[in-house]
C-alpha cells in the first residue's frame, strides 16, 4: 500500500456514513461504531483515500469472507483480509464509482454554497 495523498479526516463523515448504510443492509440496523473500529479506519485512511476504503468495505460486505463471517462484518474482519480485498477484481471498479459519487457530492455542495 502506498501513502494517502489526502488528508485522513477528509471525507471522513462520508466514510463512516457509507459503512453504516452498507453494513445496515446486510445486518437490518446500524454499525455499532467502536474505538478499535475508528482506530483501524484511521489507519487505513492514512494509506488510501475514503472511495477506497468505502469499496474495501463494500468489497468485504458482499465477498463473505471467513473473517467477514466469523466476525460479524465488523471493521476488525475487513482489517484482517484488507489485503486480499485490495486484489479483489470488483474493488477498483468500485473506488471509480465511490470517487464519482463523493465528487458529484462535493460538486453540489460548492454550488450550494455559492447559490447556484
């Protein structure tokens, strides 16, 4: 893995908001968020940027991994097999789909912003 360009808080709101949303939809309820999780994101986010760790996730949501099932979907299972879900042949293609997203986000809200 290569450093992170981008700052680690960055999209940091989004990041959390998409593995809430995703793991919501595989669990029927909301990410219990801990300390160790926020700890292990971070660390992650210092080597790759928010669409990557939000494809990593959605990756390791729906590859059912062994350490995705023995562990409940929680971060510290995607931290466990993050390198097996980096060669992952659907990752990139979604890190491209994340980008777009956050940048159409970001797009609007620049235009909010200047009453557009």
């Amino acid at each position: 893995m290569t450093r992170c360009r981008s700052k680690p808080v960055e999209q940091w709101a989004e990041t959390l908001e998409h593995i809430s949303t995703t793991w919501q939809k595989k669990k029927g309820r909301k990410y219990p968020f801990t300390g160790q999780d926020l700890k292990l994101l971070k660390q992650l986010r210092g080597w790759l940027t928010a669409p990557e760790v939000m494809a990593m996730f959605a990756v390791y949501v729906a590859s059912s991994p062994f350490w995705g099932r023995s562990t409940g979907y929680l971060i510290t299972g995607m931290w466990q097999e993050r390198s097996v879900l980096l060669d992952d042949p659907s990752f990139k293609k979604l890190v491209v789909k994340f980008e777009s997203e956050l940048g159409l986000k970001e797009v609007k809200q620049v235009a909010m912003e200047l009453g557009l």
